[in-house]
C-alpha cells in the first residue's frame, strides 16, 4: 500500500471513530495490566464480565496479593486459561508490589519480564496507559495488516515492525485501536463485510464482498411470517 493510500486509510477510520478505545474495563493502570493479561486467547467481553466484580473491590497489586490466587480464580473461572492466568496475576502482582512500590512500569523492556506478560501485552499496556506510539498485534490486526495490504508480514513481530515503518502522524497512537475495531466489527475473519468498509477501495484483498450477502431463504421466510 502507497505511502499517501495509507495516509487515507487511518484518516477515515480516524473521521468515523476519532477517540478510539480499548473495549476492555478498567479504573487504572494496574487493572489494565491485569485485563489485558487475563484477555490471552479469549474476547473482551467475557473479561469485562468477569473483572467487574473483582475491580470493584481490587484496585491494587496489594489487594491482588490478600485475594489470593484461589479467590482470583473464583472471579475468573469462565475465563479460558484461568488456572494458568491467575497465577500469573499473583506473581506479577507480587514482583510488582516488591520491586516497584505498587506501580506498573512504563517500560516495555521491563513488563515483559512479568508472569504472563507478552510483547503484546506489555504493547497494549504502553498504548492504552502511557500513550506510546506502540502496536499490539493480536488476531485481528494481523489479518487486517495482511488481507488489506497495509502491514504484511507471516509473524505477529513482522506485522508490528511494519506498521512501525508505515503508520504516520498523527495516527500512530490511535492506529491500534482503530486496526483491531475494524477486524472486529468490519474486516471480519470469515466473512468480511466490505460492502460497508470505509476503506473498500484502498484495500488489496482481492475477494472482496461488495454487495450485502443475501439472507438465507429458509431465514427470510422466517421473518416474514405474520405475527401470532
């Protein structure tokens, strides 16, 4: 993708949602780490539900540690992975308490030698807390990234390394939020709705959908029955 075709690319998605946000909940820096960990291979929606009650009444590294690990585990437990996650949680929780006072380094170098943090991770956390020009390449950015022909690359790092390259200013912070809500809700894995995607033109993908997929007869007949 041309140099000026990326430029376009972000300046719409950034006209249509021009504050983009993380969709995962959180009151401060510390329960963004801990959400963002606990969000490994499930949706921020299931996160969301389970960290509500656990955020109202753990706010700290601390609290985290008195909660202990089979109490976190009662919050998380429809969480995928939770076992694993909440003994992440504990220890980073308990390095975090011990080597920086409670608080949640912004050095990306550093949260990745925390349990259960990952490149990703700790890409999320310098975004959405700090606000650093970093990119978190998850599912939907990788194939947003490759599909469209903005970013290519056969590894999560390759991705990254070029949209650290392409993205330009002033789009570099948004530029993660803006990618992951289009692969969510437009860009979609197995059924792309480029009938509706603002950046249609721009895109490489060659098969693209342009008209809205038909609804199955057996479903059409279903929803024009009169009512009871």
């Amino acid at each position: 993708m041309k140099r000026d075709d990326v430029f376009e690319f972000f300046r719409r998605l950034a006209e249509a949602n021009p504050a983009p946000e993380t969709e995962l909940e959180f009151g401060n820096t510390y329960q963004l780490l801990v959400a963002v960990v606990l969000s490994a291979q499930s949706t921020d929606v299931g996160v969301n539900k389970a960290t509500r009650a656990l955020f109202r009444d753990v706010k700290t590294p601390r609290q985290m540690i008195d909660l202990g690990e089979e109490g976190l585990k009662q919050h998380i437990k429809t969480i995928g992975l939770f076992n694993a996650k909440a003994k992440n949680v504990i220890a980073l929780s308990e390095i975090l308490e011990r080597d920086h006072g409670g608080e949640v380094p912004a050095d990306r170098d550093v949260l990745t030698t925390l349990p259960g943090v990952g490149r990703k991770t700790a890409n999320v956390v310098m975004n959405c807390a700090f606000g650093a020009e970093t990119f978190a390449v998850d599912t939907h950015i990788f194939r947003v990234g490759n599909r469209t022909g903005l970013a290519k690359g056969k590894t999560p790092l390759a991705v990254e390394k070029q949209l650290e390259k392409k993205v330009p200013q002033p789009f570099r912070v948004g530029a993660h939020h803006w990618l992951i809500l289009h692969g969510r809700y437009i860009c979609k894995a197995r059924a792309p709705e480029c009938w509706r995607c603002p950046v249609a033109d721009l895109c490489r993908f060659k098969d693209k959908a342009l008209e809205r997929a038909a609804r199955p007869a057996a479903k059409l007949r279903k929803d024009l029955r009169p009512a009871p």
